[in-house]
C-alpha cells in the first residue's frame, strides 16, 4: 500500500544537555504507526545527495516514518560541531526520542553513508533500547592508520583538505554570517581563494603543508591544515577508530563501492559483524559492493562503461539502493529474515553482480613475481636482478583514479593510466596474455623488496587491468612510508613501533596493502603493477629526508633500486576465486 506523505520541517529534539536538534520529518499522511527509519548528518539534512542514496518520499510511502536531522552544530541544530565527539549521545537521545513520537512503532532503524555512517555505529554503541539494525554506507571508522587518516605511515592529504574545505567548511563559515558577518566575509574570501587555487590544483604544492592554514578560514586552519602534522600514534587517531572498534549485537547492512576511499574499512566492518554472528551474538550481516567511489553509485565516470546494472538505481534486479533498504527494514523491523542476498558484489571485467552467503575465501593465491625485463611471472627468476629510477619530490607522480576523495580536477574511479605509465619514475611490470578467466576477489598485497639512496621514502605499488587493446586500467593501490615499514608488517594491520630510518643502499622488505577488488581479468587481457615513490596529493609528499613534508619545505632526489629474483622475490599476490 502506497501513502501520501506528509513532510514537516524543524521537527525540534531536546538532547540530555539542553541542546536542541532539529530533524526533517516524512511520514505517512494516515492513521496509525509505522517504524522510524533514521539519519544524522553534518551536511544539511536536505541536501539532494542523501535522496538519491534513499528517497525519503517514496520510503516514506511505503510505510515508514524517515528522519533526517542535522547533527549539534550544523546547518538548523544548536550547539557546536566538533567532529565525532558528540555523536554517541546525541544518537542514543534521538533514537529514544524517535520511538516516542505518537506515530512511531517504537522501532527504530538508521541508515545513511560516510559520516551518516559513523552518527549510526556510535549511536549503536551507546546500546539505545528502541535501535533495531543498522546499515552504514562507505563507512570509515577502524582504519585511522590503514586509510582512513593516515596510510602506510602516509598522510591522506587530499581526502582531509577536500573534506575540510568543501563538506565541512562552507556550512562553519555560514554560521558566523549570524554573529560577525566582517569575519565571515573574510572567510568567504579566503575560501574563494583556496576554491580557485584547488581547481588549478595549484593549491597541493605547498611547503611546509603547516603554511596551508596562512590566511585560511578558521576552521580549515584549525582542525583540518593542523591536523596533517599529527603523529601517526595521536590521541585523534584512536577517537576515529572507536567509531567501530566494537561489534554490535543488531542486524547490519553494509555498503561500499570498491573506489571509495573507506571500503577497507566498510568491509573489515562487514567481517568484524560476520565473526559476531558466527559466535551467535548478532544476526548475519548483509553486504553490497558496487563499482562506485565515495560520492558517485551511477557506476559512470572513469574510463571504463560497466554497463546499467553498476548503477545504484538499478543493481542487478531492478531495484535501486532505497528499495534494497526499505526491504531489508521492513524485515529486520518486523523480526523477520531478509529475502535478499547476504552479499551482493559486482565483479568488474564481467560487470555483473554475484551473489554470496557470505564473503567468499580465495580458492588459492596467484603471486606473480617482478622481473627486470618488466615482465610478471608465476615464479620468481633464479638470478638477482634490479630496476631503478629517481624520486624527485618536486616532480611527484599525480594522482589519477583509484580509491579516493579529492577535490579539483582529482577524479577518482577506474581510469586510464597512460599518463603515470609514460613517466621514467614509474616502474611498470606486465604479465602475459591470459588465455582463460582469472577472477580475483578480496584483499590484494604486495612485498616489496627496494633499497635507496635516501634516509627515508615512499614506495607506492599499484594493480591494474590491461584491456585487449592495450589500455591500462588502475584496480587497486597502496603505498608504504619507509621508516614506518615496521608498523605495517602485515598488510593491512597497523602496529606500533618506533620509526626508523634507512641505511642508504641496504636493501628491505615492504610489506604493502593493496585494499580490496573484484574483477576478473577475460582471456586477451593482462595483469600489470606499476612501482613508483609518490601519488600527489593522495598522500602527502616524503622528502627523502627523513622530516616531514608539514614541517619542513627541503627535500632530496632519492635513487631508488627495486630488487627481483629468488633472493628478493618483489611480488603481488591476488585472491582468486572460482
């Protein structure tokens, strides 16, 4: 039964300090009760983004009760916004306050993606009694050290200024239009300033990064600017990962695109819940993964078409992401089981979705070895070998697609990587022509065995699919700060311990997280691995001097030597599926 809606503004909340919030109400136009399906955002709960991941009129008039509030501080809800911090507690009030309204079942349920996603797990873990299931998209939250702030030892420089001066910027400067318009004018200018210096990617070349916060609005200076300097064992670090460090007794829905910049993150989350219902605490968690970035589920854009059913309007059975939602709820709100697919993945090289109970495991894993000649291999060769280049900081390697969130003329998404691959600092190593399908699904790593002339560097490695006629299409990626590579030992782990410098011409061994794909490479195409020292302004720059790119603007060229061969098996290792 379809419902007209009735939509109410300013919908006011009153949190257990005084602080009031105020929420966009859609709710059926008829009698009765019907279950809250709930958000909280810090980027205006009417911002048209959030209807197009769910429509909260057509939701609401399938028989629920949706809520979109605007967190403590941002756009229509008092108090100040301070990242994270108060989420916990102002989830757990809303939600109680949301199962008392006169036309709610008293079930609650939230959705939403990003920082929807992290409002949704520390609410969860505050344990409202009226929260019936969550399901967080693209969600960060576990992965401060391994993506989410910092990688490999790295500081995800273009994500934090992206997200400082276009998500949560604007609407700080706006506020201060109410109380000291000057100031805010002021802001606006300097805003302006950094908008056209971004679009001209201009703005990323700066050193020391500390001089970004010269002449800045407020709050980019101060946390985001501020921020790029923290150690990799700061106190914030920590408060990024209690988003999710913890499992959650209620049923789960998870959703990720394999070129957003969290869907490590997104899927150890999904494995975290995956080994709490296997201990009987929680239901099953369901998962869906589509070929999408962080703000883009049309599965468009890039250099690759992945056909329709990649769009989230369309999956794979003609429903779109707010239908997938609402019929998950209507069960998990109902104390029933989902009719639909545990896990949903869309396969890229196929296109097409494949179904799961659960994550599928590897049936083996393909190593595939670097060679000299540039060439991949099942084996590494008998005799050593070596393939050298220079980094040079001041003419770092750019950032072209991939798993990221960047402002300016930074795409993010499968593109074509001719322009890196042309370069004398980037290292390319390609396999044969496959003569049958190869799918790999999971998590990719590298080891990396490479010495330089430097004190210290970046080593960056990079999978990608070579099509039949020759286009070479970036999959995956990951980097390692060198005097961190005790930190990161194994892929995808971080542990703490001291950092520690090279001695210029010995020869390491990096161990490299490459994050996680699905695709199958068809026969007529090839695996290749790209090899350089910098992707800019992904990640901050290393000066090969051992300082940091935030305090200090001297840097040297690093001679770097990539070893091969049995005694230095430099390779990739891929998770191949049936």
């Amino acid at each position: 039964m379809k419902h007209d809606v009735l939509i109410e503004n300013d919908v006011e909340a009153t949190m257990r300090d005084g602080v009031v919030l105020r929420s966009t109400v859609y709710r059926p136009n008829a009698r009765g009760r019907f279950p809250v399906l709930l958000t909280r955002t810090p980027y205006g709960r009417d911002l048209s983004v959030n209807s197009g991941y769910l429509n909260p009129t057509t939701v609401a008039a399938g028989g629920f009760v949706v809520i979109m509030q605007d967190v403590r501080g941002r756009f229509g809800s008092e108090g100040e916004f301070v990242p994270s911090e108060n989420e916990g507690p102002d989830g757990y009030d809303t939600v109680q306050w949301a199962a008392e309204l006169p036309y709610s079942t008293g079930a609650v349920g939230m959705w939403g993606r990003s920082y929807f996603a992290e409002t949704q797990w520390r609410a969860a873990q505050e344990k409202p009694p009226a929260l019936r299931g969550i399901a967080p998209g693209i969600s960060a939250g576990g992965n401060a050290r391994s993506g989410g702030l910092v990688r490999g030892g790295a500081v995800e420089f273009g994500a934090r200024l992206g997200w400082g001066h276009l998500s949560a910027g604007p609407a700080e400067i706006a506020k201060l239009s109410r109380t000291d318009p000057a100031r805010a004018e002021r802001e606006w200018e300097a805003w302006a300033r950094i908008d056209r210096a971004m679009s001209e990617d201009a703005y990323f070349d700066a050193l020391p990064l500390r001089d970004l916060a010269d002449d800045a609005p407020a709050f980019f200076a101060s946390p985001i600017v501020e921020s790029l300097g923290f150690p990799i064992d700061h106190p914030s670090r920590d408060l990024w990962d209690s988003a999710s460090d913890r499992s959650v007794d209620l049923p789960t829905l998870h959703i990720g695109g394999w070129y957003d910049i969290f869907v490590n993150s997104t899927l150890d989350q999904y494995f975290g819940q995956l080994a709490h219902s296997d201990s009987g605490a929680a239901p099953a968690p369901y998962l869906i993964v589509g070929p999408w970035s962080h703000t883009n589920f049309s599965g468009l854009g890039g250099s690759v078409v992945f056909g329709s059913p990649a769009n989230q309007a369309v999956l794979d059975s003609g429903q779109d992401l707010s239908s997938v939602h609402a019929q998950w709820y209507a069960a998990v709100l109902g104390d029933e089981e989902p009719d639909l697919p545990r896990v949903r993945i869309f396969v890229m090289g196929e296109n097409r979705w494949r179904t799961y109970d659960r994550f599928p495991e590897p049936t083996r894993t393909a190593d595939l070895f670097l060679a000299p000649g540039g060439t991949l291999a099942a084996e590494a060769e008998q005799t050593e070998g070596r393939v050298d280049y220079d980094y040079d900081p001041a003419d770092p390697v750019p950032t072209v697609g991939g798993a990221t969130m960047m402002p300016g003329t930074c795409a993010p998404g499968a593109l074509e990587q001719s322009r890196v691959e042309s370069r004398d600092d980037v290292l390319v190593f390609t396999g044969e022509v496959l003569t049958e399908p190869l799918t790999v699904i999971g998590r990719v790593s590298a080891t990396l065995f490479a010495s330089s002339s430097a004190v210290d560097t970046d080593f960056v490695v990079r999978l990608c699919r070579v099509t039949a006629d020759g286009t070479s299409i970036t999959l995956t990626d990951g980097m390692v700060r060198a005097r961190y590579r005790d930190s990161y030992r194994t892929p995808g782990a971080y542990t703490s311990a001291e950092p520690s410098l090279l001695e210029p011409g010995e020869v390491y061994e990096y161990a490299i997280d490459l994050w996680s794909t699905a695709v199958t490479f068809q026969p007529g195409e090839r695996i290749r691995v790209q090899v350089t020292s910098s992707n800019h302004p992904r990640w901050d720059r290393n000066l090969n001097t051992g300082e940091s790119a935030y305090e200090s603007d001297e840097f040297v060229v690093a001679h770097q030597s990539v070893h091969t061969g049995a005694r230095y098996p430099s390779r990739v290792s891929l998770p191949v599926v049936r």
